[in-house]
C-alpha cells in the first residue's frame, strides 16, 4: 500500500509504501534549500516514523532538480542569528533521532548536495547517488563553519586532513569523487537512481531491524569509547538481539542451510 502526504505543497512530503517511508525535501523552486517550515516539517516526519515500528527503512530525496542547496539563504539574510537558531534546532533533534532509530536511513541524491544537503547525507547510513551530482560543503564560502552534524562526520568517513581540506577550500565535486572518499557508497546513472533505491530499501526493509539498529548506534558510538566500553556496548546489543524473533528466524535458516549443504555433498 502506498500513501503520499495529503498536501502537495508543504515543504517536506512524507510518503509510505509497506514498510519504506520517504521524506522527499520538496522546495524545487528553491533547490529544496532549508527553512524554517521545511526544519520543522522535517522533524515532526522524522519523529512520526521513529515512534513507528512498522518503518523498517526511510528514504531521503529531494524533488526537482536537486537534493538539496543548504540553508535557506533568504532566511539567514533576514535575521542571521535567529534564522540559525530556528533552522537548526530542529534538524539538530530530527538528525538524533534518525541516528538513533532502528530502522536505516538511505540518502538518495541527485544534481546538488551543498552545505546543510552535503552535511544531511553524511548522517544517512546508505548513500545513493546519480551520475553528475555535485557536492560542496560550502559554509566557508559563506564565511561560516558547518553544521547539522558534518564536524562529526566528515572527519570519521575521510580522516581528519582530508575533511579539512573539503571543509576549509569550499571546492565542488564529483559524485566519483565522493564516492572515491568514502562519502556515499554507490553511484548509478540517473534514470537508475529511483529503482536502485528502491530495490536496496526493500531488500533493507526486509531485513533484521533491531540488529541493524543496534549495528548502527555500534559503529556510531565506537570512535568514542575504549576497546572495553565497546566490548561491553557489543555484548549487551547482541544478548537484546539474541531475544528477537529475527535472531531465530535467521538461526534456524542458517542452520537449514548448512544441513542441505551437509547432505549434498
């Protein structure tokens, strides 16, 4: 079953289909850049599919002809300081949720991923891109420093001398570029970019969604604790997981799998 927000024009469309939910960023006109409706709109979808166990995989997009531009200039013109606070604040908690949920987060990008765009798709767990999307951090060229989460990320993916360089020149790239870096983690040709997307969240939706949760707060949290700590935070999530019905679902067809072995050979 496939369901659409009911309003065409709000600034963020939340759509479903099964299990997948689609957060399609939807300012075209403004090349899907952040304002404060859209910050707000972004995090009311992300904590309506965070408090749904029904999502077992979320898709960001943008419409038009491009993911995302960063923030909405028109607003920071207007009133710098307040416009940051009230873009930020919001995404800030939408992006700690969707961190945190179980269900995995994929990013498919296409034309532009500047600034805020570039930052949001650092946070996904999977990212798609089409050939020719251009990338740029960009807040340096705004004479700012970055936010929505890139300090924490970039230099985790890329190294800490190589996020410098992206962070501090402000230089546009390629999606091969991106991809080469660690950045995303599969480019396809743009008439591709829809059905390769949907045929990974399927095939993640399909999949166990509390062991890919506990997977990603694993890997999200390692960098910042001690070999013990992480040994210990691996030991708890596996004895919860351990308790599902996914974990002995995928026991018993493993365990099948090696009997049909056994017996052919």
């Amino acid at each position: 079953m496939k369901t659409t927000a009911a309003d065409p024009t709000a600034p963020l469309l939340l759509e479903r289909n099964g299990a997948i939910a689609t957060l399609r960023f939807n300012r075209p006109d403004a090349l899907n850049a952040i304002d404060v409706p859209m910050a707000n709109a972004f995090l009311a979808a992300v904590q309506t599919i965070a408090a749904d166990p029904s999502v077992r995989a979320a898709v960001l997009c943008g419409n038009g002809r491009g993911f995302m531009a960063g923030g909405d200039l028109t607003t920071l013109r207007a009133d710098p300081v307040q416009g940051a606070i009230d873009i930020l604040t919001p995404l800030n908690a939408a992006l700690q949720l969707l961190t945190q949920m179980n269900a995995p987060v994929i990013a498919q990008v296409h034309g532009v991923a500047a600034g805020a765009g570039l930052s949001l798709l650092l946070m996904a767990d999977y990212v798609i891109a089409a050939e020719g999307t251009r990338l740029n951090l960009a807040y340096i060229n705004l004479g700012t420093s970055c936010d929505v989460g890139a300090s924490w990320a970039l230099p985790r993916i890329v190294g800490l001398r190589k996020a410098l360089e992206i962070a501090l020149l402000g230089e546009a790239f390629t999606a091969d570029d991106a991809l080469r870096l660690g950045l995303i983690n599969r480019v396809v040709p743009a008439a591709e970019l829809d059905s390769a997307t949907t045929t990974l969240a399927q095939r993640l939706a399909a999949g166990p969604t509390v062991a890919y949760g506990a997977m990603k707060r694993l890997m999200r949290a390692s960098m910042d604790r001690t070999l013990p700590e992480q040994l210990a935070a691996e030991k708890d999530a596996f004895v919860h997981c351990a308790g599902t019905e996914d974990f002995r679902a995928g026991v018993e067809a493993f365990h099948q799998r090696q009997s049909a072995q056994f017996v052919g050979r």
